[in-house]
C-alpha cells in the first residue's frame, strides 16, 4: 500500500504562492500605492477620511495593496494620540444589496450573541441601528467594500453612508468607504448621487505586463521554490502567458504553483518550461469547467457552436452564422432553440467568463456587429463540453472535423 511521505524538492514554502500571502513589500505597484497614500492623508491629519474606489482587472493588486496599505496606516497612526482608526472589512461576493451589506456590518460591529437576523427589518431601520453602532464605536472608521459591484442597483447605502456624519445620523464617528471592483462599469450604473460620493477618489489598477510578471514572480520564487529548482525559462513563460491573458499575478502565480506541483510529483529536480505548459492546459481547462457551471444548457449549446465553427476554421464567426449552426446542433439533440436574442446573452456571458472572446465589426451606416471566437485552447473547450453534454456522435464529429484542418 503506498504511503504519504514528504516532499520538500520543488517547494521551500509553497504558501507564498497563494492567495493568503502577504509579501513584505508589494512589487510593481509604486504609483498606484503613491496615488493611494495620497487618498489615505486625511486621515493621518484628523480630518474626515476621502471615499476612495479602486478597480481593476482580477490578479492586479488591489486587495493586496488595501491590506498592505491599511496595515501601514494603522501603525502609523499610532503616533498620534487624537486619532481613534477602525477598518471594517467585507467582501460582498454573496451580498447582492445595501440592506444585506448593512445587515453584515451590524453583526460584524456588535459583540458576540447581539447580531441581528438578515429578514424582517425595513431597510431604514438597518441602516439606523449601522449608524448607532458606528457612533458607539465612534472615531475614524474606513469600511473596506471588496467585489463592490456585487450589491447590483440596490445602492442606497454607497450614497448614505458617507453622507450620514453632514446629514446629522453621526455624531463621534467619521466614516470613509473604500469600495473594490472588478467591474469596469459598476461605476457607471451607480444612482449619480452614489457615483459622486463612492468615488470621491479613484483609482485604477492596470494589468501588468511581462517584465512586471516576471519581477514579481522572481520575488515570489525566492521565498517559495527551493534553491535551483526552477530554471529563468519557466518563470518567463509564466509571466509572458499571464501577460499575454490577462495581466493576472495570480494567474501567473497560480501557473508557477501548479507546474511545481507537476514537477514535485513526478520526483524531476526542477520546474521547466514543459512543465508550465501542462499547467497552463490545466488551469485554462479549469476555467473552461468553472465557467460551464455557470452555464444553463442553451449556454453549453452556444458554446457548442462555436466550438464547431471553430473546428471548420470558421471563427471568428457573426452571430448569425453562430445561431444557425446552435439551431442545426439543437435539432440534432431533438431540443427547442432559443430565439436568436437570448443566443447573443449566452454568448455574452461566456465573453464575459473569459471563454470566448468577441471582435467589434464596425460597418458604417449599415450598424456594428460581433463576430465570436474561442479564447480558450480547442481541447480545453471539448474537454469541458464532453462532461456535461451527450452528444458522443456529435462531439466525434466535432472532433474529426478539427483534425481534419489541424485544429488538434
């Protein structure tokens, strides 16, 4: 019977390639920490704390440098005995309104036993017993809001709570709202009043580019990998296929992980480049499967023909000649299409899962339009399709066709 045993040739300390590791110093961010400490000043000088919104690709370092930022600022402010900081954080990935957001800080400001339920109040009266607790806790508070944009429309509390201490709902307590989105329009679909308020000072975080990837992944590598057991190749292809993605650090942290692990668990001295492209097959995989799960059956069957056009070296394709070939795949598994609209928003939300990508097509008088594309490997794609549709003669088929025209 084989046993666990450890192995310690490949990693030194794999944590510093996670999601929880906080590096003494954050790499390739000077400006955007400059900009931040700027926004952060008024606290330091005792006056009412800015609104500050961040957004920003995932993987950029916008959480990062919150924490490593907040955490420098409460040392600092510790010299200084008229300033009272709190930071109250909260990620809203599962609060899709003001009142559940409110609901969440109550309970996370009240003490053990005293939290309140998350139905059968009137909002107002959420948002009062915020504002109690608040002015109980009293001083300089910052409420850190991480995946902002997922409170949807229902917004009320963006635009009152930072207006509550000039409308008279806070006596003793200065509150200031750091809000972080992944979300480029969130901004834009904000009430104009929340707008004007949330994002008092903004910030953008690009995605980073090659040599930046590389910096950081060197940085990491230092701490995580064990002398020699990684070669320059393996940590360029990391940061250049990061880069050439999404500009993702945590993508490119995560490909780097993952071809260690391959390497460790196949007992090799080290990480090289061949190891990082079957790691990149497993993560674009992954995501291809992440996103499915997110897909109805119409979502499977939209992508299912593209998937095809893309075996006939047809994409990018129109959405017209998408949605026929959808109609011509549901006849084949004897169900009812969709109209060709409710097509375009599943091709949309597999745009916005990163699964397919999406061209403008700009043609005058006569309108715009956008032609489709996978933006993940072909196999990837029929991997995941293969596990939740049964269609084994029609994925063959598929399958045939790429190798005919060198897809696969």
């Amino acid at each position: 019977m084989r046993r666990f045993e450890r192995k310690q040739n490949i990693f030194h300390n794999k944590d510093a390639l996670g999601e929880s590791y906080r590096p003494e110093r954050i790499q390739e961010r000077d400006e955007e920490i400059d900009e931040y400490m700027d926004a952060l000043q008024p606290v330091v000088d005792g006056w009412e704390p800015n609104n500050v919104f961040l957004y920003g690709n995932t993987g950029v370092g916008k959480t990062a440098v919150t924490e490593y930022l907040l955490k420098v600022l409460r040392e600092d402010v510790d010299r200084y005995d008229d300033i009272d900081l709190h930071v109250l954080s909260l990620n809203c990935k599962t609060l899709n309104s003001s009142y559940q957001v409110a609901i969440e800080l109550v309970n996370e400001l009240r003490p053990s036993g005293g939290e309140i339920s998350s139905t059968g109040y009137p909002q107002q009266t959420v948002f009062k017993k915020l504002y109690q607790e608040l002015d109980e806790l009293g001083g300089t508070i910052l409420v850190v809001l991480d995946e902002i944009d997922s409170i949807g429309e229902r917004d009320e509390l963006l635009y009152e709570l930072p207006r509550a201490r000039s409308n008279g709902k806070l006596e003793h307590a200065k509150v200031g709202i750091v809000g972080i989105s992944n979300d480029f329009k969130f901004r834009d679909r904000l009430d104009p009043r929340a707008q004007d308020t949330l994002c008092e000072r903004e910030l953008h975080f690009p995605p980073y580019d090659a040599p930046e990837l590389q910096n950081i992944l060197e940085s990491r590598a230092t701490v995580a990998l064990a002398e020699g057991a990684y070669d320059d190749g393996a940590l360029n292809l990391c940061a250049a296929l990061a880069a050439r993605d999404s500009g993702s650090a945590r993508q490119a942290l995560d490909l780097l992980r993952l071809a260690g692990e391959y390497a460790e668990n196949r007992d090799d001295e080290g990480i090289t480049r061949d190891h990082v492209e079957i790691a990149r097959e497993k993560l674009e995989q992954e995501r291809v499967v992440e996103g499915m799960r997110e897909l109805t059956v119409n979502g499977h069957y939209a992508l299912l023909a593209v998937v095809s056009k893309a075996a006939q070296r047809e994409t990018p394709c129109r959405m017209r000649d998408v949605y026929d070939e959808y109609v011509s795949l549901c006849e084949k598994a004897d169900i009812e299409p969709l109209a060709q609209r409710s097509i375009h928003n599943h091709l949309s939300d597999l745009r916005m899962l990163g699964i397919l990508s999406a061209e403008e097509n700009r043609t005058g008088s006569r309108g715009n339009y956008y032609s489709y594309a996978l933006d993940v490997p072909f196999s990837s794609a029929m991997t995941a399709l293969t596990d939740v549709l049964s269609l084994e003669s029609v994925l063959e088929d598929i399958r045939t066709t790429a190798q005919r025209h060198g897809i696969v």
